[in-house]
C-alpha cells in the first residue's frame, strides 16, 4: 500500500489540503510517525515538531498495549486490558515508571535547546505512520489540548476498521487513507518499514523547519525570543502548577483565573490566552488549587481563598524575569471572575485591567466597590441569569466599566463564532490598558475555538 513512510507522508500531505492556510502545526509521533509528518508539514507548508508519547505495554506481552502515557502528565489506563491480562498496581507502576524516564529523554534528545512550538489557539495537526490500538494517538491528541489546541486532527496513513471508536472524542477530525482487512500490524501495509533511529527523527525536524520558517506565515513560526514553560507558583505551604507563555517584547501580562470544575488546561481560556499572546500580551494560567484541595468541594467556591492565591501569583509574576515591568491584568471565567475581582481590590496589588468571560462578579460581594481597575464584562446573550448579574455588578462598580453581550451565546460560548468575539474583546480591553499592539479591533487570526464540551 505504501513503499514507506515518506511515500505515505505525501499521499497523507495531498488528502490534508483543506487544512491548508489554517494556523497550522503538524506534530508527529516519534520515531516513524514523525517521518510521515516531515511530508505532510511540507506540503501544507506548516511548521513540525513532535509530540512525545509512550505506550505502557503489558509486562509479559509488551506488544500489547495498556495504556498511554505523554507529555505534561498526560495518562490513558485501559481497565479492560489491565484486568484481563491481570496485571498489579505494582506492575502497571513500574512500567509507567520506566516509560516516562525514556519519554522524558525523547524529548531532550528530539528538541535539544528547541523550544516546543506554541500551540495556543492554533490547528494541532497529530500524525502517526499507522494506528493499532490507538492509545498512543490518543494520549497524543490529549497533550495537544493540554498545551492549548483551538483544534486537533488526527490523521495516519492506515487504521483498522471501526478505528475512530477507539479514540473516544480525543480528536476533533480524524483522517486515515485506508481501513484494510485484515488487519494484524502497521508493517504489513509498507513495502519498508525498518526502525527508525533518533538521529533520523533529529535531522528530520531540522530539515522541515529550516525550510519551512520562510513560509510558515506570519505568527506561525516560533518567536526567537518568547518563552512558553511549564511553572510552579509557590502560594504559601503550596506550589501550585502553571504555564507562563511571554511573547517577544510582550506590552504586559494577564493572568487567568478559571471557573469551577476547570484548570489550567482548559481549551478556552487557552484560545483566549493563544489570542492574548498574539497580540504581544504574556499570560499566565495556573491551577488555584492543589489535587488534594481540589477534592474538597467548599475550596472550589472559597472565593476569598482563590483571590488570596491570585494575588500570591501576581506577587510570584513580578519576581519572574521579563516580566518584572510589565503591567498586569486578570482573566477570570465564571466563579474565577468573582476571585479576580475581589483580587484586583486588595491594597497594593496594583492590576491595571480586568475581563470577566461569562463571569460571577456577583462572587465578590462588597470588594465590588473597592475595584479600580477598567473593567470588561463579557456575557453571553442566551445566558439570562448570568447577564443580569452582571449588570447588577456593573452598577456597583466604581471603576471604568463595560459590559459586552454576545449575540447567540450561551453560558460557555460554544456557539460558532462567540468565543472569538469574547477572545477579541478582551484582547482590545488589555491592548488599551496594557499598551497598544497592532490591529486593534481586528478579529483573532488563531483558528477555530474549541468545540462543544471543551
């Protein structure tokens, strides 16, 4: 069916052209998946870099996979497997254990002094040179999410029939060329498929983006001087985990507070924040509570504890180097507005803008009269209860205040089009506030947010 995998990548490359244009970056599964990727990255003219994952395969069979692990903690178990190939706690542990030292030095070995591509906002295009069980592509397609995707596409050459049930929702468009049968290995559809080699995965990436960098569009390649990492936010006796994405020359820095149930992880506010980054504004989003803390439901709605932790965030910011300066802002989202808001009234915080998406200003009881920073509240204009609390908010605020409806839009702005229109709001609220970036008013150029349920 293929000669190998560079002939497959092409033949994936054509079936790809209607992905084309999108603020796009093709990640491929190393080591043979990122062969296949290297082709399809060149014909849709988009930036590759990797995304490292590893199969936990079962002890004694270890062809047979169990699960998944991948980056930025990502972890998929399959209880099925795992009880009838009737492996321990004990052995699925070690397994993981060994698997997530190899990943980590994949992705040394992969990047070198590389940083990952940002993919805030954008088109995470994941390519394989084939799926069997597919828990790989799967945790794959989670890391993607994990590090702010607006969009994932799954595609690979060869699948077995029925293989989109297997990835349970973790894509939002998946592609295959052909479902053969039978179907018993990848390699019996290659007329070549040897082991790939690291050096090979290295001198690929190197190749791709060297010819891709002149063509890739503008905020597509990554800024030489902009930092995306991984942090913890030292908040009392805990440390609480965060991302802290800084731009080239950034205007200023806005820190996110998500609502209930969320986390730093949460598709939208990482559209916002790929959005925010675009227009030259750093972001941090970071987790208001431990795991543990998390469980205990009282802590979720604590609004006092959550601003507390915000405003140890701001604090931990201005120690952070290149942001020493810049002038702050918060994002809050649902009952992460009512913290923010109560925040931004502390003596001495000093937050120079706020925007409220969807948000419980209501959360922040009499602080509300204490808030001096310009104000934006963004509702939508199906969400009737949260719109009139908001308006009633807003008659309290004493500061410069907005409130911005969204036409169509309901409680988490699913429908087509609104989470854009909130993204560019805010952008246009901070640019005003934080500084003055180009294109002032103009719609997101990030691609499509994420999808019902994200």
């Amino acid at each position: 069916m293929f000669a190998d995998r560079a002939d497959a990548g092409r033949q994936l490359g054509r079936r790809l052209e209607h992905l084309r244009g999108e603020p796009l970056v093709v990640l491929g599964l190393p080591r043979g998946g990122v062969l296949v990727a290297c082709e399809v990255a060149a014909a849709l003219l988009a930036p590759l870099d990797v995304i490292v994952v590893r199969k936990l395969g079962v002890p004694f069979q270890p062809e047979l996979a169990m699960g998944a692990i991948g980056e930025d903690g990502v972890r998929i178990v399959s209880e099925e497997v795992i009880r009838a190939a009737h492996v321990s706690g004990y052995e699925l542990a070690a397994v993981e254990s060994r698997e997530r030292a190899e990943l980590e030095r994949r992705a040394r070995r992969f990047r070198g002094e590389r940083p990952r591509i940002p993919l805030g906002g954008r088109t995470a295009l994941v390519v394989d040179d084939g799926i069997a069980t597919g828990s790989t592509a799967r945790a794959a397609c989670r890391v993607a999410r994990a590090q702010g995707a607006a969009k994932v596409v799954l595609a690979t050459p060869v699948a077995p029939p029925g293989w989109e049930a297997r990835i349970e929702g973790d894509a939002d468009e998946l592609v295959c060329l052909a479902t053969p049968e039978p179907f018993f290995a990848i390699g019996q559809f290659y007329d070549d498929f040897s082991q790939t080699h690291d050096e090979e995965v290295v001198a690929c990436l190197a190749r791709a983006n060297d010819v891709a960098s002149p063509v890739m569009g503008e905020g597509l390649s990554p800024d030489p001087v902009s930092r995306a990492e991984e942090v913890e936010v030292p908040a009392g006796s805990v440390r609480l985990r965060g991302h802290l994405g800084i731009p080239g020359h950034p205007i200023g820095v806005v820190v996110f507070a998500h609502g209930s149930g969320s986390s730093r992880f949460s598709p939208r506010n990482r559209y916002v924040a790929g959005v925010l980054q675009e227009a030259g504004i750093a972001t941090l989003l970071f987790d208001l509570l431990t795991a543990d803390e998390e469980h205990v439901r009282a802590n979720v709605f604590d609004i006092g504890l959550l601003a507390r932790r915000l405003v140890e965030a701001t604090r931990w910011l201005r120690s952070q180097p290149g942001c020493e300066k810049l002038p702050v802002g918060y994002f809050g989202a649902s009952t992460g507005a009512g913290a923010a808001l109560w925040a931004a009234a502390e003596p001495g915080v000093g937050v120079a803008a706020i925007v409220s998406r969807g948000g419980r200003p209501d959360l922040a009881g009499p602080r509300l009269q204490d808030v001096r920073a310009p104000t934006l509240l963004i509702v939508g204009g199906r969400d009737d209860a949260v719109l009139a609390l908001n308006r009633q908010a807003q008659g309290l605020l004493r500061c410069e205040s907005r409130l911005v409806v969204v036409p169509g839009a309901t409680h988490l702005f699913e429908e087509p089009g609104t989470l854009q229109a909130a993204a560019a709001a805010a952008r246009d609220w901070f640019a005003r506030h934080l500084g003055s970036p180009p294109r002032l008013g103009s719609p997101p150029r990030l691609g499509s947010p994420p999808g019902p349920g994200g």
